[in-house]
DNA sequence: CTACATACCAAGAAGCACGATGTATGTAGA
DNA sequence: TCTACATACATCGTGCTTCTTGGTATGTAG
C-alpha cells in the first residue's frame, strides 16, 4: 500500500472561507474550479480548499444575495458557472475583509506578534 | 427597556481560541474567569470569550493533556481553578502559534494585505 | 481505452462557538 | 438587613461551517 499522502493539513478558520471566496472572485469574476486553484496559488500552497468545502460555501453566497451566477464558457472551452460579486456582496467583503484586520490584529496581540 | 447593549460581535475564529488560552496560560497559571479578562485587556476588548465558550475549552485541552487544573486560592482570596500548562501544552503552543503564523500569512496574501 | 484534468454536486459526520441558564460566595452600599 | 455586583464555576442545546467521501460528466493525451 502506498504511503500515507500527508496530513494535507487543510484547517481553514471558521469564516475565513467566504471572505477570501469573495475577494478573489472581486479581482475577477470565476467559476468554482478556478477559485480552488486560484487560492492555492496566490496563497503559495498553504490553502487547499477541498470541493467539499467550496461548492456548499459557493451555494451559500448565491443564497444570502453576496454572488450571482451564470453559465458560461471557460477558458478552456468547457461550460462552466461563471461567479461575480453583486452590490450587497461588495460591501459585504468591505465587511468582512475590516473584521478580519480587527480580529487578526487582537490574536496577534494575544500572541505576541504584535506590530 | 435599555437600549440593546451593542452588537458585541465576538465572532471568533474557530480553533484560535484554544491556542490563545495555551498562550495566555503559558505566560502565567491562570483560573477561568482571569483567562477571560486577560484575553480581553489584551487585545483591547476586541476578544470577549463568553463562558460557555470558554470552561468547554478549558475542560477539552486539559482531557488532551494540554493543560493541568488545581484548586488554589486566587489573588481575590476566593477557591479557584487554576491552571497551567504541560509539557505536551507547551508543544502543542508552539505547533498551533506556528500553524497560526503561517496560516494568517496566507490569508493576508490572498487579502492583499500581505507584506 | 485508460488515465488525467476540468467541472459540477450531495450526504453524513464532526467540531466548535454561542446563548441561555444555573449555582455559589464575598463585598460594598443603601 | 437587603440588594446588587463581581468573582468563579459549570451545563445544555442550537446552529453553522468544514471535512471526508462519494458520485456525475466531458475533453484530451498517450
């Protein structure tokens, strides 16, 4: 049997998932696919975002109003479910992007990794 | 009827808050109540760890071996339980601070907040 | 025709923070 | 004395999110 294929250690923080969801399809508009890989590279490897966790997390935003979808054609010529951020979904990134500096910030605190 | 008191916003991270007790603990054997303040002082009231939160983690670290209780009598004179941090909760920190960094870094890359 | 990358989705389990609620004691003030 | 508040512990149920695992389908390269 083959080794054991590492921890993979995915672990995200709790609502972390949505934010960064929503800040890479503010760049660009994308489809789920592409924004697992577009975290992974951006992030240089240390996110791993399991489909798992994507698609119920893409299913969620379009169901609160901060997405909306359409089908379209990717880049690679296959039909795809193309996300944009709407209206409410860009203040709600405003939102979210703020409290996560807040929030860092004070564990930061906490954990001595001030300044 | 008051006014409704603020929002309160504690929306913490899930995970971050074991590690910050380890942390708060590991500068100094701490009792419940006082890890909760301290959390609080700290990062500027930003943190408000609500007690239900807060003894359901204590009694999870300390069944992993993270953290060691005993009943002494706390600076107010009172009986507490004080804790302080094993061998084992000394790694466990480092690990999980460390995961902490890496995992923060990442997300500021991704948030554009990095450097 | 097999394997792999692309692209979507669902179901079940587990973990965790939260809110509400309860107990008890010591102290300060009315 | 009676009341309020701070200290100090704790449990329970709920809800949300993430993870794991599995499944579907297409195009392309070997």
């Amino acid at each position: 049997m083959p080794p054991p294929p590492e921890p993979k250690a995915a672990g995200l923080l709790q609502g972390t998932l949505d934010m960064m969801i929503l800040q890479v399809i503010a760049l660009e508009p994308q489809h789920g696919y592409a924004i697992a890989t577009r975290l992974q590279q951006i992030s240089k490897d240390v996110l791993q975002v399991q489909q798992g966790s994507l698609y119920p997390a893409l299913h969620r935003l379009e169901k609160k109003g901060w997405l909306a979808a359409e089908w379209k054609e990717s880049e690679q010529g296959r039909m795809a479910k193309i996300y944009s951020l709407t209206k409410a979904g860009k203040k709600q990134l405003a939102e979210e992007a703020e409290n996560w500096r807040r929030m860092s910030a004070a564990i930061g605190l906490v954990m001595g990794t001030a300044q």
